[in-house]
C-alpha cells in the first residue's frame, strides 16, 4: 500500500526522525518499492525530491535524512504501483502552481478508471488516478475563486471535492499550500500533534529514539499525519472515515466529520485497501 | 552574473562532466553565491533539484555530481541575484505544466521593472523578472494555442515573444518541453554538439579532462548550451545576438537570426552585463 506522511509546524521544523522510520517502509521493513517523493515548503518556495528508485537504498532519501532540511510543511509518499507505470511523472507528491503560490498534493488509494474528469486549467502529466483527482481539485477550486479566498473558504470548498472523488475508489490525501495542510481520509490515515512538554519518541520501523525535549524550543508545536502511526510509545489519533481537517501552525484548525463517525481498525483498513487493489503483495 | 546552462542529446546523457565544472562557478570560480537550480526530464517526468546555497558547496550539488542521472534534456542555472530576495522560490529553472506536459526554464538578464505583464493563466511564485517572464511566455503560447502544436509551430510562435521580452532587457534564456530546447541570446550564450568520433575535453573551471570516445557509442549526440564555454580545448559556437535556435537530439534543427547577425566578444557581453546590473561585483 502507498503510504502518506504530512508535517504541518508552527516553526521551521527537521522532519529527518520521521523521514528516517518512514523511509524505511520503502523497500525495507515494508513493500513499497515503486519510488518516493518528499516536498518541503520554505517560504513562497517549494523543493521537491523525487526518485523512482526505492526509498530505503535511494541516494535521495540519503540526502534528505542528512541535509536538515527545516520546514513548516512537508508532504512526502511512497509508492506501491497500482495504476500507471513506475516512472517519474507518476511519482508523488504532485505539484502545481495555482494563484501565484505552489501546492503539493500525495494520495493513498485507488480511484475506479471511470473517475476521467474534464480539466481545463490543469492537466495530468503521468497516468495515475491521483494525479488526475489534483488536477480536478486544483481545477474546481480556480473555477469558483479568480483570486486566493481565505483558508477557511478553501476548506468548505474542498469538503464536497473529497466527497465527489471518494465515490470512484478510496481517496485518503494531504493537501498543502505551503500555510496550512488539509488532510481527508476514507480508511486510515494517523495523527500526532507533539508540543510542549515534549517526551521521548521511539520509530516502529527502525531502533531510533529521539528525546524531544533536547531539539525543541517551548514555542515549538508539530502535527505529523501518516497512514499507520511511526512511533510505538505516543498516542497516535485516527481520523474518522470520510474525515477532512485542515492543520495550521501544528495543530487542527477546522475539521469536518460524517454525522455518524466511523473508525476502522488498522487491519480492517489493510484488508479494505488490499482488496481495493490498493497493496499488490 | 547568472550562467546557464543545458543540454539537449539523441540519447539519455549524464551531465556529471559538464556539470563538474559549471558548478565550481557557484561559488568557488566565480562569484555565483546565490544559489542553484538544475532540471532533468526523465521520460515525461522531471526531477528539479533547487538549492539557494553556494552550488560549489551544496550537498544537493554533491548529489547530482554523484548520482549520475541520465538525460536527453537538462537545464541548469547558477543565480547572482539582481532582482528578487535570494530565496527558494526565485531560483532557476522554473517549472510549469503546460498541455499536460512539464516546462522549464532559466534565464540570465535583467528585465526592466516596467515589465509586468499580465497573466491568466501563470502567476509568478517569487518576485523576479525571469519568472515574470517564463509565466508570460507560457500564457501567451496557451492562448494561441489550446492544445500543443508542433515544435515548428512553437518555435516560430516563441520568436516573436522573445523579440517582446528582450526589449525589456537583456534575455539569454533557456526552455525546454523534455523533447526540444529553445535558447535564446541576447548578449552572450555558446553552444557545442559533440558527437562521433568524440575526443578528449577539458574543463576551464576545473582540472578534469574526459575522453569521451571511451563513454559513448557512435549513436551519441549531445548539445551543451552555456553562458560561458565550459572547456578550453575544444571550439564553441557563439549564438548570434538576439538568435533563437531549437535544438533536438543533439543537434540545432531550427534558427532564426536577425538580418544582420552581430556577436559581441565576450569581454564586451561581460561587460554589458555589468553595466545592466546581471554583475553585481
């Protein structure tokens, strides 16, 4: 299964102890073979690394654990191909430029082939589902707002999006512009949000421990979105099925929930992504 | 002043050589210290490696020297800033979709502050001309075009919009779909194509030197395309002041020069840069 992780921070924040475990499930401690691609804002700017190459061998990822790179948000996938060729142009996250600023988008899931929407402003460059579900949303978005509308707009806006794209297959995502980071899950997707007093932390994926309290400042506060928690001694919290929230300065600002909420287990999740053609193992 | 530099080949090509020695001008050679930006298309896809530290000494440099990508189309852009805060989002080259295709781009010049087009389609991230620039051209191209003509067809629609862009300031530039590359000389740009039987080269900025008859096979055709030939042992060709040329496969397919062609020698090119503000020593 293609796996998401999401860092929204209230300060510039090193994503490497994330990134270290997560990397791992590229090739490693889990099947995700098909390539990785990490985008971290700072500023108006945007650097995105990309390889087709597995994440837990690529010199890329190599260089992303060691550069310390600080960023308030981050969005980073890796990739277990299920539709579209492995190849650079399918590789997320997807980047666009939309009202002067750049906005980064990764997906976990699979999108029936009839999701074929009409775009006029945005094209898909590769053949994945996911970049066609970007480039819809992108698309909508410009359609109803000629300039950048508020943050809270753009939340109420993007809602009813998921909602339409989640009909053709399972459209767990995050979404940045580099302010703030909206989140939507169908099945599983985790958060964390680590502020002060800030403890020790130990990576499921590797035998890595970090005490937070030494690399951190009082003001600090940092929201980690994953599909499946990174560390075994935090609680980690599970967005509702059907969920969308949107993260700011490191902690959830709006959130929308289906009236009756609903949660999976991880394996009822695995299982559900499994047969939707989502992990090909 | 900024360099460019690009490379257009018949088969995928690993710029680590030409790279070697253009890098040593950020920072090390010369006074570039504004940071770096270098572009691979990969297929359809594109891999765009940004740093706004010293090329000569970033890591990101380091990596690219060292992982050997393979490419039929790279462009590469070494910044002294003159316009713009020296930040992520104002380093070269600058990447678009446009017909559901990535473009790139780098520029070398100083364009007026007059010159501020209006745009619908493309909005500028950061506040340099060069930038101001890419999102014209690309918005003007879109509006004559609703889907993506032929390269012949672009060509002769891009040389107009440079005679327009260049009567703001000096405009040496780079573009490149992932199938041809356009480059554009105001003042000063050079070009080599290597191909069968290859020889030795040199680099100018650093004391490397490549028998290339031992890495290529005789269906090899790589262009280069830099402010400042980059090898002291081999013969560079000067583009024309205000030529277009197209390059394809290794080779320039399309020109367009001026009635008169005029060169200028590099001492005087240099020195139009300064007084234009592209040196700020």
């Amino acid at each position: 299964m293609c796996q998401l992780l999401g860092m929204n921070c209230h300060l510039p924040t090193d994503i490497s102890f994330s990134f270290s475990g997560f990397a791992k499930r590229g090739g490693q401690t889990d099947h995700h073979t098909d390539g990785f691609g990490i985008g971290f804002f700072e500023g108006r700017g945007l650097r995105l690394f990309l390889d087709d190459h597995p994440c837990a061998q690529s010199p890329v990822a190599e260089l992303v654990r060691n550069y310390h790179i600080k960023s308030k948000n981050v969005i980073s996938h890796i990739r277990k191909a299920t539709q579209g060729r492995t190849s650079l142009e399918n590789t997320h996250p997807f980047q666009r430029e939309l009202w002067g600023g750049y906005w980064l988008f990764a997906h976990n899931g699979n999108l029936k082939s009839t999701f074929q929407p009409k775009t006029y402003y945005y094209q898909p460059v590769g053949n994945t589902d996911s970049e066609r579900a970007f480039c819809y949303i992108l698309d909508r978005l410009r359609e109803q707002f000629p300039s950048k509308p508020s943050h809270v707009e753009l939340f109420h806006a993007l809602q009813p999006l998921c909602v339409e794209v989640q009909q053709y297959g399972m459209f767990n995502m995050i979404l940045s512009d580099g302010e703030v980071m909206y989140a939507h899950a169908s099945t599983l997707l985790h958060y964390i949000v680590r502020e002060a007093p800030f403890g020790h932390a130990h990576l499921v994926d590797t035998d890595i421990e970090i005490d937070f309290s030494k690399v951190t400042t009082p003001d600090d506060r940092v929201a980690i979105i994953t599909t499946l928690p990174l560390t075994d001694n935090e609680t980690w919290h599970q967005f509702a099925c059907n969920e969308l929230a949107m993260f700011q300065d490191g902690k959830i600002i709006l959130r929308h929930l289906p009236d009756n909420p609903t949660y999976l287990t991880i394996e009822e999740g695995l299982e559900i992504a499994r047969k939707a053609g989502v992990c090909r193992e």
